[in-house]
C-alpha cells in the first residue's frame, strides 16, 4: 500500500512589467509632448517599472488608483470624471513590454445617464456601462491585465460576495446597465466540441506554498479519497508503488480572477466541498489508483522551493529553480524521491476523468518502454494551443513517439507562399507543417494528438537519465528538456535497459475507466474555469452522474455539487448556496432585470 505524498515545488517567473506582450499596432513616433494624450500615465509607468521613458510627472491620484505593478485596476469606475488613454500607439516602443492590452476610458453624457466606454489598443470595446447617478449605485471595479478584462460589482446587499462579469456578459438593474462585449453561449457543450522516500505522490509547490499544502492537507484529512471510483488497473498500480509527483508551482497569474490573488490556482476553490480544490483532481486520479486511500496512514511529504513551509519530517527544503524539472532532479539525486520505482507526472491545474492506472499498465505492457506520454484529442484549430506529439507506428501498431511539435502556426491547411515575404521562410514553415502532420491520427486526419501534460517513466530510465548526468537541476523542464530528450535518446537507441536492449517511448490514448475516451482539459483561466463548470453541470442535467455522463469517474459529489451551483439557463456559476442568496438580495435591491453571461458570484 502506497502511504506517502510529496509535494515539490518548482519555480515559475513572476510576471512582472518586462513581460513581452506583442501588440499589433505601430507603436508610433513618440514626443516628448506634455499634451499627447496618454502622457501623465507614462510618468506613472516610470515610477512602477524601472522603465526609463523621456519625460515624466508627479503621479496624481487618480494614476495611482489606475496603474498597478502588474494591471490596470480602477478602485471604483463611477469616480473617474476625465477621458483616460493608455493606448499602445501613443507609447514609446518599450512600453509594449509592459503587460497590458492598452486602455482607453471614455466618459460622456447621454439621455441624463453617465456613460463609460472602454476600449483596448485595438479599438475594440471591452465595456459598456450606463449609470443613474441620481439613484444608489454599487461599487463598480474594473480590472485589466495581461489576460482579460474583469469588472467586479460589489455592495453591502451582496453580504461579502462580489459579481464578477467577464467577457460576454450583461447585467441591468435599477441605475445601471452593463455589458462587457464577447461571446456567450448558454449551452457550452457546443463549444466543447471545437497530476530514500517510498511513498508515492510528490507534489511540487513554490508559491503561496502555504496555500497549496493547506488544500492538499485538507483533501487528504477529508476522507474524500473513498469517494473516487477505482481504476481499472489499480491491483497492477498498488503492485509495483510508482511515485506520483505533481508539480504545483505556478503564480496563477491567469486565475486572479477567481483566485482574488490571494491563492495560487492549484489552491483555488472549486463550487463544491472546501477541500476540494483544483488540485484535487489530481489528488483523486492517484486516490482511485490505490495510491491515497482516505485512512490514517495517508501522507503528504512536500519540496519545497520558496521555503515558506517549516522543515520537518513531511517537508524537504530544496534550491530554486525555473522549471518543474529542477526540483524533481534534486529530489531524485537526493533520494527524496526513488529511482527503484517508476514515476508519473500529473499537472496540478487540470480537471479529468482520466484513469491513470490505464496509461500505467501500457508502461508496464508495452516492450521496452522507457516513456509513456497518452495523448489528447483535438481538432486542427484547436491544435494549435497545445504540443503535439509526433508518432510513428511499429510493426504491430503501437505508436512510438518520434518527436514533440511545439504549438503550429498551420496544422491541417498547408502555409500559402503568399503569406510571405522573407526569403526562406515560407520553405521553413513548410518543413514545420510537414512535422506537424506526423502528429496526425494515422486513422482520422481531422484528429491530432496533443500532449496534455501527463508522463509516465519507468525506473529504468529514471537510472539511465541519473547516470548520464541528464537529470542537471538547473537545466531541467519537463516539456522542453528532460521529455524530448528521452524521445530523442529511444529514436537513436542510446536509452538501454539493464540488459542493453534499447528503450522505447510510446503514445497511448488518454482513456477514462473502461477503455472509453477520457475528458481533459486544463484550468489555465478564469474564462476555462466557468465554462468547464457549465460543461459539467450541462452533461449532468442530460445525463445524469452515471456511466452515460461522459465525466464518469470524477467523484459523483463533485458532479452534483457542480450542478447545483451553476445556473445554466443565465450561464452563472456560484461558488457556494451563499452566493446563489447574495444574488437574490443584490436582484431585489436594485430590481435585476437581466443578468446572464460569463458571470462569477464569489
């Protein structure tokens, strides 16, 4: 029986003015003019950034509400009584390094109404609000950083709780109109169609370190693990005692909207238990392959990087590094993590169904395997968002990966010569596009296989990497070091066995319970948050929790608690009973008369 959990915890950059953002505009010839618009915010910039630009300002109040270290942030919309233009084109070139889309605030008068625009450096309108100022209005935020517009409308009726309105959302009351522009389906699921120790789950944890033992401590002294539906394999899993790490490092820099940066995202809640966090979907894949088992003897021993968790007999301290692989490297030269058993590597930011103990037994079946790596199906548009793993079948069929595709600029659609002007390139796209194709499914040419993030590594080639000294902390990643170069290694036939056969590294589908395609998808954004949540619930109303539900093996409170926080008919998710109350309080106090969309009550 398997008792122990390890957290490691890799280093993930902090996102802070410098980071690239490409806009698509000119930017310009910049003057030093004090009456270009936009100048005032420059002098802001400057104080926050390091930044050196020509000329600058002392900060007025209403620059500091506005511009923050990592955003625009806006206290309370109703209060800015000026024009306000923070657009990229009236920039110098090295303000496209900051992390902001542009902003442009337009306030003007209509029918006695105050009204506010706002629009991105591309002219496009991210907000629409019109106020009442005669009646009693609610707080009105808005938000902008390097992902998504947010604006967040909280009042005393709302008992602590706050509306979060993203992209595709309305809300109409008494006083105030609001509309943030964008897409919005109330059934989700057609836009679906487009995780010397000897314990066995490692989990890898920098920031808000607290945060993240606090939720995974929570998830194990719950007893929740008993709820998870046992893997088909999981006998072969509890045989062998594979260690299961989990890196958890990131900053959650795209999840503040949900997260309220107070959190990172594998911390972050979900609208169900409170031990339940996103990790937990992790958690629960190593729970139903008899590696967490809801009794005494259930364990979490952390690596931690950042160092914010007390040493003792549960907790290592390890160096910094940049990548998840770093942590994981020392953690191996150091023992902390076994190389007699093999290893699996879970994200801690996905929600699946995926039965781990499936891709398990093919490293264990498959000859000579040194990697297994289950792919993900997705259509060529949305190839483009992942890396794809290139395969090539063997004599019997299996599908022996050959190389990793960084995400495609082309994927089924071959690049045009038209499309460029530089000498050269068009011939080196093309050379990309035709590597692209070997991540095509040999049987369905509309299908690719991505890579989502889940790798399982027999302990022989955990030996072989130690030995050679390919395991350097301080130049591993996952995806872009230590994975590739297995794959090449097995494709050369440097990667031997301990008998001197060489090793392979294979591809299996991602497979839920009983062979059928798994659900996977990866909690990178607030935006990916609620429609997941709205999929789920969608799948729950017409199916049920059962085998039909095609999330079937995802514990089935999780499913029912999701239901029963998502109004599907508006598309609004609640993130407790709480919530759904607040709502009803805000909706009699200033006469809601619409309200739907990509809306977050927390």
């Amino acid at each position: 029986m398997i008792t122990k959990v390890t957290s490691l915890t890799p280093v993930t950059n902090n996102v802070q003015f410098g980071a690239e953002i490409k806009s698509k505009k000119n930017p310009g010839n910049y003057q030093n003019n004090t009456n270009l618009p936009g100048y005032r915010e420059l002098g802001a910039l400057k104080s926050n950034s390091n930044i050196n630009f020509r000329g600058s300002k002392e900060l007025s109040e209403l620059e500091k509400s506005i511009i923050g270290q990592n955003e625009i942030r806006i206290p309370n919309l109703l209060d800015i009584d000026e024009n306000i233009d923070l657009s990229f084109s009236k920039m110098p070139a090295e303000s496209r390094k900051l992390n902001m889309a542009g902003l442009n605030i337009e306030k003007k008068q209509e029918d006695n109404l105050d009204v506010y625009e706002i629009s991105n450096d591309l002219g496009n309108k991210i907000f629409i609000g019109k106020f009442d100022r005669s009646k009693e209005l609610p707080t009105v935020t808005y938000k902008q950083g390097k992902f998504m517009p947010e604006i967040t409308v909280k009042d005393s009726s709302l008992d602590g709780k706050a509306i979060k309105m993203l992209s595709g959302s309305i809300l109409k009351g008494d006083g105030f109109d609001m509309k943030m522009p964008g897409k919005y389906q109330t059934n989700p699921k057609k836009a679906f169609k487009e995780i010397s120790f000897t314990g066995n789950v490692v989990l890898t944890t920098l920031n808000k370190e607290n945060r993240t033992t606090n939720a995974v401590d929570k998830y194990v002294n719950s007893g929740l693990q008993k709820e998870t539906i046992e893997g088909d394999y999981a006998d072969l899993v509890v045989q062998n005692q594979p260690t299961v790490i989990i890196p958890a490092g990131g900053f959650g820099e795209r999840f503040k909207n949900i997260t309220r940066e107070k959190e990172n995202k594998p911390s972050a809640k979900l609208p169900t238990d409170d031990a339940y966090r996103v990790i937990a979907t992790a958690l629960n894949m190593a729970a139903a392959a008899g590696i967490l088992n809801g009794d005494e003897n259930d364990n979490v021993v952390y690596i931690s990087q950042k160092h914010e968790i007390p040493k003792n007999e549960n907790t290592y301290w390890s160096n910094m590094y940049k990548t998840d692989g770093g942590a994981i490297s020392e953690g191996l030269s150091r023992g902390i993590i076994s190389n007699e058993k093999d290893g699996i590597i879970l994200n801690a930011d996905i929600f699946t169904n995926a039965d781990l103990t499936r891709t398990y037994n093919a490293l264990k079946t498959l000859p000579n395997a040194a990697l297994v790596i289950p792919y993900y199906p997705v259509n060529p548009e949305r190839a483009k968002s992942f890396g794809l793993l290139g395969i090539q079948q063997d004599d019997v069929g299996n599908m022996q990966i050959k190389t990793f595709v960084e995400k495609p600029k082309f994927t089924k659609q071959p690049p045009m010569p038209s499309e460029f002007t530089t000498p050269g390139e068009y011939d080196k796209e093309v050379a990309k596009w035709e590597e692209v194709q070997t991540a095509c499914d040999p049987n369905d040419s509309d299908v690719y296989f991505a890579n989502p993030g889940m790798y399982f590594l027999s302990s022989e080639a955990l030996k072989v990497l130690m030995a050679q000294g390919l395991l350097e902390p301080d130049a591993t990643g996952l995806g872009g070091n230590i994975m590739p170069k297995i794959v090449q290694m097995t494709n050369e036939g440097t990667l031997l066995g301990k008998d001197g056969s060489p090793l392979k590294a294979y591809t299996v589908p991602l497979e839920a319970k009983g062979g059928k395609p798994a659900v996977w998808d990866d909690i990178g954004t607030a935006e990916a948050y609620l429609k997941l949540i709205k999929d789920v619930a969608s799948e729950v109303e017409q199916n049920g929790v059962g085998e039909d539900n095609k999330y079937y093996g995802i514990p089935e409170f999780v499913l029912n608690d999701f239901y029963n926080n998502v109004d599907l008919q508006r598309g609004i998710v609640f993130d407790s009973s709480q919530a759904r109350v607040a709502l009803d309080n805000f909706s009699e106090k200033y006469q809601v008369s619409d309200i739907k969309g990509n809306i977050f009550i927390a």
